[in-house]
C-alpha cells in the first residue's frame, strides 16, 4: 500500500511539473508574430531562443467553386490569445467562413487543431488551406533569420539565396512527401536541380496524387521538419522563391451553411527517421486535441 501512495505522489508530481513547464514555457516552443499586421503568420522558436521554423496557416484557405478568391489569407489580422497553454486564433470573414485554430506547443514543434465554419449562404465545394512552413523568415521587420541547420549561404539573411539553396542543395535529395505509402521526392526536376530560368513562384508544380506528410532533411542529415495532417493534402514542389514546404489538405469535400469541420495536424523540427515520421497519426495525440477542441469551441 505505502508503495501504491508513493507511485501516485509521483505521478500528481510529473503532471505538475509537466503543467509548470507549459505555463513557463522553459521547455517548449513560443510563438512569435514578427510580421504585421498579426495575420495567421508566425515564427516559432525554440526554448533556447532560436527561431526553429515560420508558420502561414493558413497562407489562403479556396474553394472550388468559388474560383479566382481567397475566403481568407495570412495577411489579415486575426484574433489572438491564450487559454490553459493553448495559442488560438480566430478571424470572421462574415461573407464567407470563421476559421479557428489551435496551437499546443511541443518541444521543437506545434500540434495544431483548424476548425472552419461556413458562413456563407450556399455549400462550399473542395474547401482546402495552404500551409507554409519556412525555415527562414526574409524579410521579416523585426530580423530576417534563416535555421542554419537547413540551408547554408554567405553573408546576410537574403531570400533569393535562400530560395534556391533550398531549391538546388534540399530539395532534390532531401525534401519529400508521402504519399501512397513512400516518399516522393518533391522537385520537378531532381536530375537537373538548376534554378536558372525557373519562375521564382508561380505556375507552382504539384505532385501526381494527394500526400498527408511532407518533410525535409537538415543538412547534417541529423535532423527533419515535417508538416503532417489527418486529412490529404495537394503536395506543392519545391520553388526558388523561398526555402519552405508547402501542403494544402483538403478541409472538406462539402461544407454546407453554417456547417464547422476540422482538421488536425503537427508541424516540428525532429530527429526522428523518415520511416517513423511516415507512421504519424493523429490518434496518437487524442487527449491533446480534445483538450484544443473544448478551447476552441468556447470562442
């Protein structure tokens, strides 16, 4: 009996300390909004002070059927706060959606949690997100920075280098989805890797079928950052206009009025292999985004 006391003090301990590292933050990941105004863009940095990776979640959230529009995007302000160690976000397009999204920070990552709510007076049809996660932030007003471990140039922080040592040296070796249970790498052209000539953006080039993950190897090979979702997502190729990952997974087939839908994902810096990172699951952290869901419901 003595030792059944003495197990459940230290379990009430481990959950304590566990929930003063949350509210302190000494051990996990913060948000930052080094942009402006404070759309759905941020930086996330380490418990070390380091930005790890930038977050436009989402970049525009489109419908099929509503061609030519984005319902929302990252450039307008959103609602921010905190509740119980959870960052929300919250923005109403009243003419079209509310998006809500929810953030519970991990030691080198974020699960998120993206609800959506139809707002307008007919059925949203193919309704998806862009997400971009960045390993640099060029130009950012207060510092452009690039993580070191993942892209490599001389001098100061410039975007066009960036975009394409990411373009040339990442992703035609070491960015990839997964989709149809391998990993693909994600270039349109990984055997002549060159950027001369290529459009620095657009007309971006996706892979043949949907992917759930996409990850990229840092340069040691020690490290990935990966964006992962629940839900399949439209796998865009690697660009030269900025070193980033992008998928847009797909938020409902059809979202008729007043109807709400969510999607769950995780985005995070790991030194986990390629073949673990491809078994994540969603279901994995069910707690974590119960907990997101309740936050998020009480808007």
């Amino acid at each position: 009996m003595r030792n059944i006391f003495l197990l459940l003090f230290l379990a009430a301990f481990i959950v304590c300390v566990a929930r003063d590292e949350k509210k302190t933050g000494g051990k996990i990941v913060r948000f930052a909004h080094n942009a402006s105004p404070k759309g759905a863009d941020l930086d996330v940095i380490d418990p070390n002070g380091s930005p790890l990776f930038r977050i436009l979640i989402p970049e525009s959230v489109t419908a099929k059927n509503i061609p030519d529009r984005s319902l929302i995007n990252h450039i307008v302000p959103f609602e921010w706060g905190e509740t119980e160690g959870i960052y929300w976000g919250r923005i109403v397009n009243k003419d079209w959606i509310e998006a809500k999204i929810a953030f519970m920070p991990l030691k080198k990552g974020t699960l998120i949690l993206f609800g959506v709510r139809n707002l307008s007076g007919q059925t949203l049809e193919g309704l998806a997100m862009d997400v971009c996660t960045a390993v640099s932030h060029i130009p950012c007003p207060n510092g452009a920075w690039i993580n070191p471990r993942f892209v490599s140039v001389p001098g100061p922080p410039d975007r066009d280098l960036a975009g394409h040592y990411w373009f040339e040296k990442v992703a035609p070796y070491r960015m990839k989805a997964f989709s149809n249970g391998e990993w693909i790498i994600a270039h349109p052209h990984p055997q002549l890797p060159s950027s001369v000539g290529v459009p620095a953006y657009k007309p971006f080039i996706y892979l043949d079928s949907p992917a759930f993950i996409m990850a990229a190897e840092s340069i040691d090979g020690k490290e990935r950052i990966f964006q992962a979702w629940d839900s399949p997502a439209k796998a865009r190729c690697a660009f030269p206009g900025n070193s980033c990952l992008h998928l847009e997974p797909l938020l409902s087939e059809k979202l008729i009025p007043n109807q709400i839908t969510y999607i769950r994902g995780e985005i995070a810096v790991t030194n986990a292999s390629w073949t673990t990172i491809s078994k994540w699951k969603a279901e994995q952290f069910r707690q974590e985004y119960k907990a997101m869901k309740t936050v998020l419901n009480q808007l």
